[in-house]
C-alpha cells in the first residue's frame, strides 16, 4: 500500500503516466494489500496495474532493468533482494529505513 500510494503521488506530481508493476501469484498472506492495491487505482486516470506472476531470477532482472524506478518499502527485511537487483540493473530505488 505505502509504494502504491507513493507511487501515485510521485506520478500525479510530474504529471506522467504510471505503470505499477507487482509481483503475483504468491501473496503470503498479502491477499487484503493486493485487493486493496487494485481498489486504489481502480478509475484512475493514467494509471494502469500489472500484476507479473512469479519469475524465474533472469526473468525478473530484466523486468526491473526496463522500470524506471523501484519503490521497495520493507518493515521486515534486513536485506532487500528486491533492491539489490534493481541496483544491478541501473534502477534507482526508494527504501524504507527497517528497524
């Protein structure tokens, strides 16, 4: 929900299109963010959601390596796989402080 909503605000205030693309098909428990993510856009002008079902490890990098920035708020993790990717790629990334 935080990155969503994040992501909303940062594409509202440049004013450009938004493509938020979400991992899918192993929610662990996520089920409720998920139908809540989904509500938030719904009518939404400029704004499209894409659920991309699980990937194989090179399938994901190159998903990340085309996004032009990556949103990976986590309270949980000490280290953000996610994120690493995504600096391997070249894509800047916004992070959450854990505690």
């Amino acid at each position: 929900m935080t990155a969503a909503g994040a992501a909303v605000e940062i594409a509202t205030n440049i004013r450009a299109d938004l493509e938020f693309w979400l991992s899918s098909g192993r929610n662990e428990g996520a089920g409720s963010v998920m139908d809540a993510v989904r509500q938030m856009f719904v009518g939404l002008p400029h704004v499209k959601l894409v659920e991309n079902g699980w990937q194989t490890w090179p399938q994901f990098r190159q998903t990340v390596r085309h996004m032009h920035l990556l949103l990976q708020p986590s309270y949980t993790e000490s280290f953000n796989v996610v994120t690493a990717d995504g600096a391997a790629e070249g894509v800047p990334s916004v992070v959450s402080d854990c505690h």
